[in-house]
C-alpha cells in the first residue's frame, strides 16, 4: 500500500539546477497541484490541491524535485 505524504512532516522542494524541464512532475500531477511558468522557467506548488500521492516526485528523472523533512511544532 502507497504512503501518503503528511502535509506537517515533509514539503516539496525543487532545484532548479537539476531540473530539465520536462515537466514529468507536472504531466503526473492529477491533482494540478505543480504548474510551471515557461516564461520565468519557475514552477510553482498549490499545496491545497496536493493530496500528497508522490506521482511528482516519480515523475522527476534527475531528482531536482524532492520532498524535504520539516520540523513539526
């Protein structure tokens, strides 16, 4: 069984200088959660709409988008 992502305990990050931009995260994203701005080659997450299913993440070839631990108060 696939493990959802917690909102409090981990959040996406992305390296833009490992990123191809060939939006395989985005193109997984079933959600539309993660859009890109092809003018400013920026792209930008929507965690409201993300239901934190990690299709993004296995969509990213080079590893530039990844989830991060964050600490929980």
């Amino acid at each position: 069984m696939q493990e959802r992502m917690s909102r409090q305990r981990v959040q996406l990050a992305w390296d833009p200088t490992n990123c191809l931009h060939c939006f395989g995260c985005t193109t997984r994203c079933m959600q539309q959660a993660l859009t890109v701005d092809h003018e400013r080659s920026t792209l930008s997450y929507d965690i409201r709409k993300c239901i934190r299913c990690g299709n993004c993440l296995r969509g990213c070839p080079t590893g530039a988008l990844h989830a991060e631990a964050v600490q929980v108060p």
